[in-house]
C-alpha cells in the first residue's frame, strides 16, 4: 500500500480537557451545543489525565493506490492525539501536524472501521490489523517525516499490545465511533 495524496479541512480547532475539570467544562460545550463523551464511559476505559475536544467538524481524505477514504470527525470528537509515551517524544512528537493527522485515521481505524469497504464495527481481524498500521506508517512517510520515525511509529502500534488494544474495541470506541466518526469510500 502507498499513500498518494492526503487532504483535510485545516487547522484544528480543540480545546484541551483535564478530568478534574470535566463537569465545569461539559457545562460549557453543552451551550455551544457540543456534546462530550460521557464521564463514566471515559474514566472506565480510557487512562485519560487530559484529552482534546473537536470545537468543530473536521475530514481527512487519504488516497492510496488501492482506494479512496474520507474521514469526518464531528464537533465533540475525543482524543489525545498520537498516544506516544513520553520516554519516546525525543524521537516523534506527537504535536506535530503531521503525526496528528496519521493518528487520528489511525485511531478510527483502530477503533474497529476495518479497511474492507463494510462502514461499520464489524469484529477486527489480523488483516485489519495490518492495513491499520501499514496505512499509519504509509502517511506519516507522505506527510514528510523520515522513514525511520515512521517505522518507529509502526512498530510502536504493531506490537502484542496493540493487538489486544485492537481487539478490545471498547465502550468508549464504540460510542466515539457512533456518534463522532463517519468514514467511507470515494
């Protein structure tokens, strides 16, 4: 698989969330008519000390020579980005625009959207698996960064742990991929 072109909207627009402050700032998203992940679903399954909350809609589109995908991330969207650990932000940082845009693909992909042209949570197979990380791989290299970097990066996802993060698809992604996500085919 090669990546050939990628396209999103722009920028985002986010705002950052501590947990400590969850209720204060669900308030405040409530009148902009932004919708938060519940707190009961993010505390149980995700180790979140602060994410960041979409503000507004955003797509990614990324062309392959195989196929064609557009991403759509609602406002309300959860995430923490790229989930590097810190011991590893020396060798890839996880604020760069770059790593931002593999990472969110990458999390809907590995949220339980298989590459098979289904559209919806189906049960995630090695093969899925794969594609999710070569495609992780394959648009950092067309985003710029080295191919060591994004080698590093896919060998950070492919390992038995992300294995089982990938067959977990838990109750935060699949409320996050229910009422945040669209993808599909062009």
């Amino acid at each position: 698989m090669r990546v050939t072109n990628i396209e999103w909207s722009g920028l985002l627009n986010t705002s950052r969330v501590m947990l400590n402050n969850y209720h204060t700032i669900h308030d405040r998203f409530k009148t902009r008519g932004i919708d938060l992940c519940p707190y009961d679903v993010l505390i149980k399954e995700k180790n979140f000390k602060q994410f960041r909350v979409f503000l507004e809609d955003h797509w990614i589109i990324v062309e392959t020579d195989s196929y064609k995908l557009k991403y759509t991330y609602k406002a309300g969207y959860t995430t923490d980005f790229a989930s590097i650990p810190n011991i590893f932000r020396n060798i890839i940082d996880n604020d760069q625009d770059i790593v931002i845009r593999s990472a969110l693909v990458h999390d809907v992909n590995f949220m339980g959207w298989l590459l098979d042209g289904t559209g919806g949570l189906i049960l995630p197979t090695r093969s899925g698996f794969k594609a999710t990380n070569t495609l992780f791989r394959e648009m950092l290299k067309y985003d710029g960064l080295s191919r060591f970097k994004s080698n590093f990066a896919h060998f950070g996802v492919s390992t038995r742990i992300g294995w089982r993060q990938y067959k977990k698809n838990s109750e935060f992604d699949r409320y996050i991929i229910s009422n945040f996500v669209e993808m599909g085919f062009l």
